[in-house]
C-alpha cells in the first residue's frame, strides 16, 4: 500500500472518529452551551481532516489545492459559527446583553 494511501486512510478514519464522537455528544451533553462544543469540533476539526483526507488522496494538482482552500474555509467558518450561535444564544437567553459589542 502506498505511503499516500496510508495517510489519506488515517485522515479519514480520525476525522470520521471526530465526527462520530460529535454526534454522540450531541445526544448526551444537556444544554446548548455544551452541544456547541462538541459542534465546534465537528467544524473545526472533523469535517476538515475529512476534506484533507480526500486532498491527500488526490494527489498534487489543482484538486487538491482547491480541496485544501475548502477544508481551511470549514475549518475556519464553523468556528466563527459556534461563536455566532453562542453569543446569540446568550444574548437571547439574557447572559449578555444586546447592545454589547461583539
């Protein structure tokens, strides 16, 4: 099997691990404070080792670049989500109030 092949299979398994694990969490964790931090590492890790996996898989070439920008931009705007979702979730439930800046 080939070094490649290796790697892009231990990408996809941790990041197929990451995201099972997310789930999971998400059935058991009370709270929606608590189901945003196993969201957060759903966005910011799982899907992009997923994405990086595929990317490795590909092969060098523009495939892959454009693979890599993708998992940067997941990897990126599902943490500026969570932080969205809590901050409004917060505001709505009183925590903090609506005129602070963000």
């Amino acid at each position: 099997m080939a070094a490649r092949t290796i790697c892009a299979t231990v990408l996809l398994v941790a990041g197929v691990g990451v995201l099972l694990l997310a789930v999971l969490a998400l059935r058991v964790l009370p709270g929606p404070y608590a189901r945003l931090h196993a969201l957060s590492a759903a966005t910011s890790l799982g899907a992009p080792l997923v994405v990086l996996a595929l990317a490795v898989d590909e092969g060098p070439g523009r495939r892959a670049a454009a693979l890599v920008v993708t998992a940067v931009i997941i990897g990126v705007g599902g943490t500026l989500t969570t932080l969205a979702l809590g901050r409004s979730t917060a505001q709505y439930e009183g925590r903090v109030p609506r005129e602070d800046p963000p």
